[in-house]
C-alpha cells in the first residue's frame, strides 16, 4: 500500500515536471499565459471525462461516479481556485525568469507543507524528514543556476518571477494538505479530480471573459503541446497526486516532489539541447538521496 504511495507520488511529480516543455513552445508561438491555461484545464477536463466513462462502461455509471454530496461542492471549489492559482502564478512567472529556474523553485512546497502540517496539525517532524528537507533543498538550490553574468538575483524581473513563484508554491501547499485534511480524502481520486479541474478552469473563463484576449492554437504542434500540457503535468499528475495523498499523506508526497526538477533538467538535456553541470548534477544525486531515505526510512 505504502509503496504504490510512493511510487504515484514519483509519478505525479516526475509527469509535473513536463510543464516546461510543453508550455515554452506555446509562448514562443504567440499564445498568453491565460490562454494556454484554459486550453490545458479544458482538454484535460475532457480527458478526465473520457477516462471515467472507459472505467465505468456506461454514461449513466460515470454520472453516479461523478456525483459528490452538496457539502463537498465548496472544498471542491476552493482546491480547484487553490490549483488555478498555482497554475497561473508559475505560467506567469515563465515570462519574467528561465522556466526551468522557475519549475526548480516551485519545489520549496514540500517545506511548506512539512511547516503547514506541524504548525496547524501538531504532525511529528522526525529527524529523518527534517534531513531529507535539507538534502532535498540542498538539491533543488544547485539546481537553480544563475545567468552567466551572475544577475538574476539583482533584476526587478527576477524578483517577480520568484515572487510569483513562491505564491505558486504556497497554492499547491495549501491545496495538498486540504486534500489530505478535509473530507475530500474520502472521494475517489478521479471524481475529486475531475471537480477540481472543472472548477479550477473557471478562474481562466473569468479572466478572459473580462477582457483578457483569447489567443487559439492555429497549428499541429501547438495543439500537441495543449494535449501534452493537459495529459501529463495535470490529469496524470492530479490523479497520481491525489492517489498518493491517500496512502502516504501529504508531506511525504510533497516531499517526494523534489523529484520534479529532476525531470526538468533532463527533459532539457534530451529535448532542448540543455547542458548538465557538475553542480547540477550533485544537485540531482541529492534529490535522489532525499527520496530513497524517506521511502528506506517508512518501509
């Protein structure tokens, strides 16, 4: 049981790792953060529907499926408002630092959930978890290298793209633990899924109803990289993500996320023709360490 936990939390955070690659070529063709964001939420809504009706054989299955008591509609609500926010903040922030710079700082959030745990929820914080936090953040700080002129921390750009980013963190801390602490729990993880995306993809009609303009994919490959954006980094991340919570709780799965970055920088490496450096690679062999202790450490 445990270990299916871990292993859909490496999953979740290794498919989230894809954000980047999918969405730069989205940028360099024309189309808004909005705009990309929508289209990302609305197919993978459509995934998700299609994925129910597959699993349950029959319409009238997969409306019993999605049906959830009047009571969770709110929670609901508020973790699809708490996931939209994360989404729009990183995506943001894409246009103001390196995405790959970005993907590695989003991945503070598992110190924030450990914090959030322990201070509102009187959770232990072992030794073991509390060293794996360091190791893992050791990792992820070698992972976000500099420009060669040394300058990012010194722009205003910069410190727009961090602060946007450490809101992005903050969301998806906030989002995990209520997952994890609400009666949430209790619902399938496609049922609760497909609410929070449906409700969280209400925040970009809204944005874009009041005036933001709507910018089409208008080729192939730009709807390629829309379905990708939908299917790894938010269908198969969520539903992984939410299964994980179920087995192993929410710091552990968070914890788990520093395997993220670890996915970024590869992909670059493979697909963009990006470099590794010994520095990031030591930052690598960290994350790597960080993960085998916790999942040694709760065998």
């Amino acid at each position: 049981m445990k270990f299916q936990g871990y292993l859909f939390a490496a999953l979740a955070a290794a498919t989230y790792g894809t954000n980047p690659i999918f969405a730069k070529p989205l940028y360099a063709a024309g189309m808004n953060t909005d705009s990309v964001l929508l289209f990302r939420y609305l197919i993978a809504i459509a995934m998700m529907w299609l994925l129910l009706l597959w699993r349950c054989h029959s319409l009238k299955r997969t409306l019993q499926v999605c049906k959830v008591r009047r009571a969770d509609l709110p929670q609901l609500f508020v973790m699809g408002l708490l996931m939209s926010a994360s989404s729009i903040l990183l995506f943001v922030s894409y246009n103001y630092m390196p995405v790959g710079i970005a993907s590695t700082l989003l991945f503070i959030y598992p110190i924030l959930v450990a914090l959030i745990m322990t201070v509102c929820f009187r959770e232990h914080l072992s030794w073991t978890i509390v060293s794996c936090l360091v190791l893992a953040s050791t990792g992820i700080a070698l992972l976000c290298k500099s420009d060669n002129a040394g300058g990012y921390g010194l722009s205003d750009s910069f410190l727009i793209g961090f602060l946007c980013v450490m809101a992005s963190s903050l969301s998806y801390a906030i989002y995990l633990v209520g997952l994890n602490k609400s009666r949430l729990r209790s619902i399938p993880s496609l049922t609760a899924t497909f609410w929070v995306l449906l409700f969280g993809s209400l925040i970009y009609v809204v944005r874009i109803g009041s005036g933001i303009p709507l910018t089409m994919p208008t080729t192939p490959m730009m709807w390629f990289c829309c379905a990708g954006l939908g299917l790894f980094p938010t269908v198969i991340s969520l539903v992984f993500t939410a299964q994980a919570i179920q087995r192993i709780g929410s710091t552990q799965t968070a914890l788990l996320g520093a395997l993220e970055p670890v996915t970024a920088v590869s992909l670059g490496i493979l697909l963009l023709g990006e470099t590794l450096t010994w520095v990031e690679f030591t930052g690598m062999c960290l994350i790597f360490l960080s993960v085998s202790v916790v999942i040694k450490s709760r065998q």
